[in-house]
C-alpha cells in the first residue's frame, strides 16, 4: 500500500497554505533583507520540522498535549519571541524613514544565520507545529508496515511541500520588494509586517491545548 496519498499531500497544502507564526516570520525577513535571507528562513523552518518529526516518532509530541507545563512553557516561549521580532520589524520601519542609505541600497548587510535561526525558533516554539505531527501524520499511516519508516515517508513530503510553497512565498515578495524599494514604502511594511508578529504572537499566548 502506497505511504503518500492525494488527501494526504492535499491536507498538507491546506495546512501550509493557512496563515501562521513561520509564514510571517519568513514573509518579514525576506522582506527585511531578500530572496537569500527568506530562503536561510525557510532553511530554519525546515530544520525545526526535522526536530518535531523526529520527536514525533519517539513519542515526545504527546507531551505538548498531555503535559500543561510543557505547553504553556512552549506557548510562551514561542509568543515572546514573536512579539521581540514584531517590535524589532517596528523600531526598523522608524530607521527605514530616517536612513537615506537604504534609498540607494535597498537594503541593510546582514548574515544568513540570524534568518536561520528565526525560522527555526518560530518553529520549534510553535505548539501547533508539535501538533500537527501529532495529529496529522498517524491518520495517513497505512495499517500494515513499518511505523517509523511510514512515519519518516510522509513527514519528508509534509516538508516538501513546506518548503516548496514558501519557497514561492518568497520569490513573490522578493519580487515585489524590489519594486517598493523607496525607505517611506518600506517602512510603511515593515509596520504592517510588525504588526502581524505581534498580533501572531498575542494569539500564541492565548492558545489552550484545545484548540491543537
């Protein structure tokens, strides 16, 4: 019996496709520095699906769902580092209207680790992504074989398929911040893309494990 079928790469593009803290967090650096950094963010995305597929197969997942400590230290780990970033994006879209550098350049140095980190801890303090390995992928398990390697088919597709929209995202927005490269513009996103971040992260903090 064949591992990945169509409701399963289906139920994944929705998954992916709905608005959450990595899409933000990828939208913000690609806007923040261009194509390179948002793909170093997905990178980091990635890796933190990595960790929750393995986890999931060893059976830690669970605890986000049956331990309350562990949830709530998730949650609010991961609500607080989203608000630091939302407020990091405000504070910048202020240096955006006061530097006249960024007109001529477009954009400020920066490396491609900080990106990778912030997908990657957007990820990994992320309750939902623990649940979605939790939930989603043992309801697509064929009944017979291997549970592990079973386990391992369909999360390298999940990621796939992660990894190929927002790879999209990213081109998009790299496009479009080439055009809306003017420093009163770009600030003007940044706002917004801040925004976002906090609101994302206040909607963390409140999130309860029933909601998983």
């Amino acid at each position: 019996m064949d591992v990945v079928t169509w409701p399963f790469v289906l139920t994944c593009l929705a998954v992916v496709v709905a608005p959450g803290p990595s899409l933000a967090v990828i939208v913000n650096q690609a806007l923040r520095a261009g194509r390179t950094t948002g793909l170093a963010t997905i990178a980091g995305n990635t890796s933190g699906l990595v960790f929750w597929a393995a986890a999931s197969a060893l059976g830690l997942t669970a605890l986000v769902r049956t331990s309350e400590v562990a949830f709530v230290v998730l949650k609010v780990v991961g609500a607080a580092y989203l608000c630091f970033l939302g407020v990091q994006t405000l504070l910048r879209s202020r240096r955006h209207l006061r530097e006249q550098a960024d007109l001529a350049a477009g954009e400020r140095p920066t490396g491609l680790w900080p990106a990778y980190r912030a997908g990657l801890l957007a990820n990994l303090a992320n309750p939902k992504a623990a649940a979605l390995y939790l939930a989603l992928l043992p309801q697509f398990l064929p009944a017979e074989g291997s549970v592990l390697t079973g386990t391992a088919v369909l999360a390298v597709v999940q990621m796939a398929i992660s990894a190929g929209w927002y790879g999209l995202v990213v081109l998009a927005v790299s496009t479009v911040r080439r055009v809306l490269s003017k420093p009163v513009v770009r600030a003007r996103l940044d706002q917004v893309s801040g925004l976002v971040l906090v609101g994302m992260g206040v909607r963390m903090a409140t999130l309860t494990r029933a909601t998983l």
